[in-house]
RNA sequence: GGGCAAUUAACUCAGCUGGGAGAGUGUCUUCUUGACGUGGAGAAAGUCAGCGGUUCGAGUCCGUUAUUGCCCACCA
C-alpha cells in the first residue's frame, strides 16, 4: 500500500480504533500462564465533557497498559463511568427549572426516571470521546457505578460496617448547602477567602448593669446563642463567670462560662457560642451541657426560633436587620473590616452553613489505621513519594465521614424504619415484614449515600466484590492507580481503606500522580476564562496521537503541565517525521528480499544505529517500568529525529543510491529493522500512527498492538564500531562548521584532507559518508609528515581536516579562528590539569574517572599541538 | 498558623543515585541534493535565585533568605 506524501491522521484513527475493538484486542483474558497488569479507570462523571485534564489522564493509563501488554502481561484496563451523584442532581434540577418543574412537585419516582433518561443519553458521551483518544480499554468490562454489581457492593459494605458498628446515625455539626439542600462532607467544602465584617455586639447582664462585648463574622447566628465563652484564666472576665447575659429580641437570658477554646488575645477574648451552628461551638456545647437551637431551614432561611420578626427571612437579610436592629437598641459597637475564609459547596459554590443535623457517619479512626500502615510498609507506593506527606496528614487527621446526602440521585441508604415499632433495619434485600413486630408498614430511609462512596469501592466492585469471581481472584488487587493530586483525599485516601477493610487487600500497588494541564501562561483551563482547550477539536485538527504525544512528552509525576501552541506544532511535526522516515523506509524496501541482519556483514553506520537503538531500548524500557514517561517520550523523540533520521538515514543513501546490490540489501533491512523497533517502542505514545505505519510494514505481525516490545540486548556487540562512526560525525561536522563559518556554498565539492586521530584504516574504509555528508569530491588521507600552505585545517576529536581554499583563506582571519579554537582547547586543559594536579582528587576519587581525565588531557594537549603547530607554519608564510 | 513544590538560555522545561551545563520553541545565517520546507545544515545565547556549609569536586546533598505557586487548618 502506497503511503500518503503527508500525515493525515484523520484519514485513519477512526477505523483503526474500530478495528482494535473489533477484533478484541482490548480484552484480556484471565491466563494463569500469563501474569496479569491491572489499571481501573478513574471513572469520570457521566455528566462530564471530556477535557484536557482526562486527556492527559488517560494517555497515561494507556500508555502504559499498552507497555504492559506488549511486555507480555494479561494486561486490563477497566473502565466505566460515576453516577457523580450531586453533580448530576444539580444538573438535572437545572434542567427542570428551564421547564419550569420543582424537583419536590415531580417527585422522587419521576425525577429518577428523568435521571436514568438523562444517563441514557448522555452518559455514553464521555465513553465515546475516551476512544477517540485511542484508550484500549477492555469495554466488555465497562461499568457505572449504579449498575446492578456495583450497587450490590454499595449494600453490602454498608450493611457490613453498620453491624461492624463502624456507621452510625447521629446528630451532628455537618456543612450544609442551602442550594443543594444537602449535606456535605468535610472534603466537598472548597474555602475562599471573602472581604466582611467583624461586628462587635455587647450583651447586659439582665439588670442592666455590666455588658461585655464580642465580635462575630455571623450576627444572624445569635439568635441562637446559648452561652458567651471566655477563657478561664482571663483576669478581665473573672468575675463574669456564672452570671448569665440576655440575648435580645429572643430575650433568652444565657450563661457566662469559661473554656479554654477561647483565645484571650483574639478579639475581645468573649466568644458568642452558637452550638447549632458552629463545630467550635458545638463543642464547647457538649462540655458545658448547652442547649442546641437551631435557628435556621434546610434553605437558608431563619425558622420559628429566630423569632417572628426573623422567621422566614434569608440568612442573609436577617443579618442586615441583626445588625440594623443592634444599633437602634444600642448594642452595637463597632464595625470592623475583616478578610476570613468562608467555605463554599464544591458544586454549587453557594456558601455552606455549618448546621447540627441528623445524618449518616463512617467512624474513621478504626479504619484509617491499616490506610496508614500499608503506605508507611511501602505496600501501597505514592509517585512521586512526597504526596504520602499530604496523605498522612490527612488520614493522621481524619474526622468521621458524613456518607448521607439528602439528595434522590445515588444508592439509596439499605436501611427500613418500622413505623409501628421504631425498628432500625439495615440489610441488602428490602424487607418485606419487621422482624421485631412484623408489621408491615416500613419505611426506607431517603438519603442517598455520598457518591464518593461507590467510587472508594471501583477498583473491587469493578472487578466482582463480593463475590469471588474468576476476574476478581485474577486482576485483584490492581497495579497502578493514575489520577490527579486533586483527589487524593477524596477518593485515592477512601479506596485505601475501603478496600484493606473489605478485601482485607490493598487496592493497588502504586499511585501515580499527576497535575492539571494548564494554558500557555500557566493558568488553570476553566470554562469561566475561556482558555480551554476541547481535547475533541484538537484531535480534529492535529490527531489524537499529537494530543497525546504533547500531554506525555515532558510530563513529570505530580507536576502541572502546560499546554501551549507551539509545543503542539513541534509534537505534530514529530510526528510527520516518523511518517515520512517510514516512508522512506518503505519506498526503499519495496521488491527487496529482507535478510536477517544478525547474519549479514553489516557496515559502520549500521552498527552503529543498531548500538543506538540498543542502548535507547534499554532506557526506554527502564522509564515506562518506573513510569517516567515524560522522560522516556523525550528520549524517544530524540533518538528518532536526531539519530535515526538526521545521521542513519542520511549514512543510508549513498548505499541507496549506489550499485552494490548486497550492500543495498543489507541497509534496506537495518533501516526496517530499526523502524520496526521504533513503531514498537512509539506506541504505547502514539497507537494510531504506529499501527497504521505498521500495517505497511512487510513481514508485520497481525497487530503492534500485540507485538513484543523490544528487549535490550545485554551483549552491545556494535559499541566498538559505533564508537568508529562516532569520529567520522566530529569529522564530518568539523567540515560542516568550516562551510558555514567560510560561507562555502553546499554545491561546492571540496578536496579533504584528513588525518584520523584514531581507526584510520576504519575510517578510510567509511569514507563515502564523509563524501557525501561533507559534500567532498575527493578524500586524500594524509599521515603526520605532510603540510599544507593555503587551507582551512580543522582540528577535533576526530581528527585534522585539512581544506585548500585557494584565495578564499584570509591569513589573518585563518589565525583568529585557530586561536579562539585554541582558547577553548586550553580552557579545558586547565580544567582537567586543575583537577589531576588536586591531591584530593587523586587520593579520592574513583580510579576510572582519573583515568578518564587523563585520556581527556592528553587528547586536548595533543589538539592543541596541532592547533600551535598550525599556526605556526601560517605565520611562516 | 502548618506543610509541599518551583526558581537553569528570550520563552517552556529536562537534568535519575554529586564528576566536563541540555532539549524544544523563538532569534540570526544558509540550503528548492530524489522521506519530510510540518524539512536540512550552521550560529549566538546561562554567575543553574542569593548567602553559607558538607565534599577532592555541588545545578545536584544540607542549612538559610527571597520571590512565586499550591495544599491543609479555620480564632469566633
């Protein structure tokens, strides 16, 4: 098949995808003579867009689960979706309202059936957009996690840990959107810093006579004041202790007490303590044996307790009237300008109120113990390992996991209350009697459970749990978790001890960490900046293989990546480059006869690319194994654009292109060879190129897919005529250098000559490459004795080139050059003298590197005699 | 308040366990040789943030300062 002149890619990602997954290459099997290499896929939102951040997410993954499986390994990628439990909600109530439908008028039942339509259409988007980036997902396996294996996973573990006592219901400071009207955990509160006010307030004893004053960001919460705090070694306050304060409007008279939560120099040093409506509060609350008053609804609004001048006002507007009404009384102080965090919801960014009620709780402590030790044990490793900081902190700290939502899109909490006898009923099948007094009226509870709950389950419920199914005995536990730094608490901290409590395993052996992609000044892509970049569009324009290639060249574990314009151009030139070397291969190799290249007499160059591809092998390989991928794709783009095609093909064409039919075979086979190595190495980078040049390879196998990856050879039997080549490139750049620096046009053929530094008689062997590289018409090889008058002379590593120019040699110019090459020559002299003549170095250092060192200095000093020498015989003249 | 990272060429970043400063882009010169002008060849360009220490030797290890970014905590 003719390859096109350019590379198109759109011409044949598609089907090459299509063909993949027709044919199954993406499905594993469970092989017990192979070993198994596992990665779930960190499932993204069903309402979700794919966007660069899961672009680079999963070229990742599939870069290396393609590795795996050229390696051998029974390697699966799992993959599926989340039901993203509130993020969905919050979207299909948006979708409502431009109906202008209320969630509570429609119901739990319709609105369910709203939200499977919703998935039904649009959760498969995102899957569709994953394959278009090439992800060799097996999708045989593909999951949600609202599907009937992993809900059964949900129930089980729930009923599990309510009998274990490790989930509880209890009534408790939680952080509360008043948008969403929901419950949050700890985790899903995103903090800002906001410009307010500290107002001061001053409360009267009841007869009027002492006041005391305090300051507070929340005016609107002292409806529901039950004490004022100070701190108990506070000699101002000493004598307030035990007497009580009024608060007006409500008029409750509340006690002074003394805790040492409050800090003496903050403020006044008085707290006002509002336990329904702060955690500090409520906890000081519990010490003191406070009434709780809440004095807020579910929407934000103030309630009967507030009173009837407040109730039914916005927590907002309340504190205006707070604030105003405080001053017709005369109890306000002051009002002072003030900058604090105020914790927003993670999804709807109204402000959370931190509010006591009633809701579902996992007890942390038993379970972030194990979390802690297999990641201290090293059994459970963090790449890169300074994000096991931030997971200790965080799990050293950890406080009970509020896993209710007050929402209808989710798992549905497995627990019945009898309405006859009060019966709790926690179990996976829904009853159908009380098993207490059998009555029949029960009543589920109506949370749903916090969709972080499912996904802290993926990487076994995807896999079988609890039942111990063949794929769940064979890909458990998985190998590498890869996700952003951004999740780690919410979700990498909760599979951890999810599954070494439920499996008693751990859930993956590494986790790879990475950033954000960021635009080309650095900052975060968002839809609100418009500086996003749809992953789509890009694999439109320039293929998925240059959006992957762009995302992994470079990146660094746990490093943010920039993503900019230029950089693409030159990964999709890159690409280009491979195109047309392969081209160039395939057009040479067409009717030839390829031979075995281990059995034919192979030349300099060929030795020397083949060492080339030898030692990149051996670093590549090394670099995807402890997942370097940014280095490893740089190596790569290296060894393929400067030594494969700017020095192995260019060696290759006077061979092409000349007569010796056997010499001709022989390249033609290196080069494919080589090429065929390269398209092995390139595609866990760039599948579709790879493939699709392989298809058009002759002798390919049925898919590269599946081909072997290359195998370092141990022997490096070509380094001695590598190390050949790698003076004939110092000769031939020597000679390049003097052409540009002498403006000498290229089509001027030059006389040589040229004195080796070493391996002549190999090097005279080669010299059609310096002929045709260094564009010569004759090469003369000269030895020590013979001098020259009017040329250019060269001096390098390796060797002397000598070029008459006629007229054209300036004998002045000539000089200065030969001095400034000298000035370097001499530059380094010192340096290696300097160091040989340091006592220490000599005592100390390895014996090998002196001896380097000295190969070094006599190599320059002998340069640097022929450079003086040189001039000499032109100052003669 | 606590922690983490970054600081290397004009720009974006590599530089693994200490042993002669690298790449890409951009800039400048130059080249229509039969893979590729999305290309080839060549060049200029860096007190490796500052200071101190360890070492025969530090971009690399330690301490410290500065600047920037991020995370956690949340004293009302």
């Amino acid at each position: 098949m003719e390859m096109a002149k350019t590379y198109e890619p759109s011409v044949f990602e598609k089907d090459l995808y299509h063909w993949w997954e027709k044919e199954g290459f993406f499905t594993p099997s469970v092989d017990s003579k192979k070993e198994p290499f596992t990665i779930v896929i960190p499932p993204p939102n069903i309402t979700g867009q794919l966007h660069m951040g899961h672009a680079l997410d999963e070229s990742i993954q599939d870069c290396i689960i393609r590795f795996k499986r050229m390696q051998g390994y029974s390697a699966l990628w799992l993959p599926g979706t989340d039901h993203a439990s509130i993020a969905t909600e919050v979207k299909i109530v948006e979708q409502l309202a431009k109906e202008g439908i209320d969630k509570y008028q429609l119901g739990r039942e319709k609105f369910l059936e709203r939200a499977w339509a919703w998935k039904a259409q649009y959760g498969g988007r995102i899957v569709e957009q994953l394959k278009c980036l090439g992800s060799s997902c097996d999708w045989s396996r593909e999951a949600f996690t609202m599907d009937e294996r992993c809900s059964k996973a949900v129930k089980h573990v729930f009923v599990k840990l309510y009998n274990e006592g490790l989930i509880y219901q209890g009534d408790r400071i939680i952080n509360w959107c008043p948008e969403c009207q929901t419950a949050l955990s700890d985790a899903e509160v995103d903090y800002q810093e906001q410009a307010s006010h500290f107002w001061h307030f001053k409360y009267f004893t009841p007869d009027g006579k002492t006041e005391v004053v305090f300051a507070t960001t929340r005016p609107e919460t002292m409806l529901g004041d039950t004490a004022i705090a100070v701190n108990p070694d506070d000699e101002r306050y000493k004598n307030l202790v035990g007497k009580t304060v009024v608060v007006p409007f409500v008029n409750r008279e509340i006690p002074v007490i003394a805790d040492s939560y409050v800090e003496k120099d903050f403020g006044t040093g008085v707290v006002k303590i509002t336990p329904a409506h702060d955690p500090n509060d409520f906890e000081v609350g519990l010490r003191h044996n406070l009434p709780v008053i809440r004095v807020m609804n579910d929407d934000g609004t103030m309630n009967k307790l507030a009173g009837k001048d407040y109730e039914g006002l916005d927590r907002y507007a309340a504190r205006k009237k707070i604030v105003a009404e405080m001053e017709k009384i005369g109890q306000l102080v002051k009002i002072e300008d003030y900058s604090h965090n105020v914790g927003e919801c993670y999804r709807c960014h109204t402000t959370v109120e931190p509010i006591v009620s009633k809701q579902w709780f996992v007890k942390m402590k038993p379970l972030a113990e194990r979390a802690i030790q297999v990641v201290k044990d090293g059994e459970v490793n963090f790449v890169p390992k300074r994000f096991e900081k931030i997971y200790f902190n965080w799990m050293e700290n950890i406080k009970d996991w509020c896993i209710s939502r007050q929402l209808w899109w989710g798992h549905r909490i497995p627990v019945w209350y009898c309405q006859d006898c009060g019966e709790v009923i926690c179990q996976e099948d829904t009853p159908h009697e009380c098993p207490k007094c059998n009555s029949k009226k029960l009543k589920q509870d109506d949370d749903v459970l916090d969709t972080w709950f499912s996904s802290a389950l993926w990487p076994f419920s995807t896999l079988g749990y609890p039942e111990e199914t063949p794929d769940f005995k064979y890909f458990f536990p998985t190998n590498v978790l890869v996700t952003g730094y951004d999740i780690i608490f919410f979700w990498v901290a909760r599979m951890i001890f999810s599954s070494l409590h439920h499996t008693g395993k751990i859930p993956f052996k590494e986790v790879l960490i990475h950033g954000i992609v960021r635009d080309a000044q650095g900052r975060k892509m968002s839809k609100s900046l418009g500086n996003g970049i749809d992953p789509l569009e890009f694999i439109d324009k320039y293929g998925a293989d240059t959006l992957r290639f762009s995302l992994l060249n470079g990146v660094s574990s746990g490093g943010d990546i920039r993503f900019s314009a230029d950089k693409v151009e030159g990964n999709r030139n890159f690409m280009n480059k491979i195109w047309n070397a392969s081209r160039f291969v395939l057009m040479n190799s067409e009717g030839k006869q390829l031979v075995d290249i281990s059995k034919c007499k192979l030349s300099v160059a060929d030795k020397w690319i083949l060492d080339k591809l030898n030692c990149v092998i051996k670093e590549v390989t090394a670099n995807l194994e402890n997942y370097e991928l940014g280095v490893a794709a740089n190596k790569l783009y290296d060894f393929v654009w400067s030594e494969f095609c700017d020095w192995y093909i260019e060696f290759s064409k006077p061979v092409l292109y000349g007569t010796d039919e056997e010499a001709r075979t022989v390249t033609v086979s290196v080069l494919n060879y080589c090429l065929d190595k390269i398209l092995k190495l390139l595609h866990p980078f760039v599948p579709f190129i790879t493939e699709s040049i392989y298809q058009n390879m002759p002798n390919h196998e049925r898919t590269i897919m599946l081909a072997q990856y290359p195998v370092f050879d141990k022997k490096s039997i070509y380094k001695d005529d590598a190390e050949t080549l790698d003076l004939i490139k110092e000769i031939i750049k020597s000679v390049r250098n003097a052409r540009a620096e002498y403006g000498v046009a290229p089509s001027k053929r030059l006389h040589l000559y040229i004195r080796p530094a070493a391996k002549q008689k190999q090097i005279e062997q080669s010299s059609i490459y310096i002929e045709k590289l260094a564009g010569a018409e004759e090469i003369t090889f000269v030895g020590k004795d013979v001098s020259f008058e009017k040329v250019v002379s060269l001096v390098s590593a390796g060797g002397e080139v000598f070029i008459p120019m006629g007229e054209l040699v300036d004998k002045q110019k000539e000089i200065a050059r030969l001095e400034k090459e000298a000035a370097d020559v001499k530059s380094e002299i010192a340096r290696a003298e300097g160091k040989l003549g340091n006592k220490g170095f000599v005592e100390k250092a390895p014996a090998k590197l002196i001896e380097q060192e000295k190969e070094k200095l006599a190599k320059y000093k002998e340069m640097l005699a022929k450079l003086n020498g040189r001039m000499e015989e032109l100052k003669n003249l």
